[in-house]
C-alpha cells in the first residue's frame, strides 16, 4: 500500500493473532480463544468482545398460503438473440400493464419496485429469482422455463 510506511506494516504485524477457526459454530469456543487472546495482550490492549447470543435456527419451508399479488403478474420473456430480458407486467384480470427490456436482472427488479408495479414482498422475492435464471439462461445458453427447476 502506496501510503503505509513499512514500519507501521510491521507494527500491524505484530499485533494480529490468527487463530484458525474455520467451520467452527461453538459460541463457547469462539469465547474462549477470545479470552485467552486477551490474557497474551500487554495489559495497554484491551478486547471488549461483544455479547454473543444463541439465536434458533428456524427450518425452512414452503408458505403455507400463497398471496396473490394485487399488483397483477409478470412474464419474462429472455431474448438471447438481442441480449435482451423483457418483462410484460399483467393485472390479475389479464391486461398487459407495462413491458420492461433491459440487459439484466437488476436492472428490471429495481426498474419494477421504484415504480411501485410490485406489493408483496414474496412475490419481489419470486421476481427476482426468476429474473437471475433468465438471465443465466442467456449466458449460458440454457432453455428458461419460469416456474420451472
């Protein structure tokens, strides 16, 4: 680094531990190296570790009740010959709203919620999962089924 002098790179150096912990969960564990990472310090260093909970882990699922969007629905349309993903904003009652195109996922998703076309967060969440896979469908070349696996 153009602005850190050699000297205050050792001085770093020296005051960084590594303690390998990769794949450990153990709140336990994880504590005490911390404590005895603090007893090896000069007593000029002090490590105030922060209260670390247990949370519970929940097991994901299915919802058990799918909300419709009263905002309607989208159709994703990839165009790989154009580089191009369109999507054909309905309402429920079948009536295309608006269509969006554009290169990329992100650029749709965020194009859709700023103008409000989008009220479920489940449903922002399907919108943009099924616009990533349209999209890798272009790049790589594979067949984009929405709703599909």
């Amino acid at each position: 680094m153009k602005n850190v002098t050699l000297e205050e790179v050792t001085t770093f150096t020296n005051q960084v531990r590594i303690i390998d912990m990769i794949g450990s969960e153990s709140i336990v564990a994880i504590s005490r190296n911390i404590e005895e990472l603090e007893k090896s310090l000069p007593k000029s260093y002090s490590i105030r570790p922060a209260h670390i909970e247990e949370v519970p882990r929940i097991k994901a699922g299915e919802p058990k009740v799918l909300k419709l969007d009263k905002a309607g629905y989208f159709v994703i349309i990839p165009e790989p010959t154009q580089n191009l993903l369109i999507v054909e904003h309905y309402s429920n009652d079948n009536k295309l709203l608006h269509a969006v195109e554009g290169e990329d996922a992100r650029s749709i998703y965020f194009t859709v919620i700023e103008n409000g076309w989008i009220s479920e967060l489940s449903h922002a969440a399907y919108l943009g999962k099924e616009l990533e896979k349209a999209e890798l469908s272009m790049r790589l070349g594979f067949k984009y089924v929405q709703d599909g696996m």
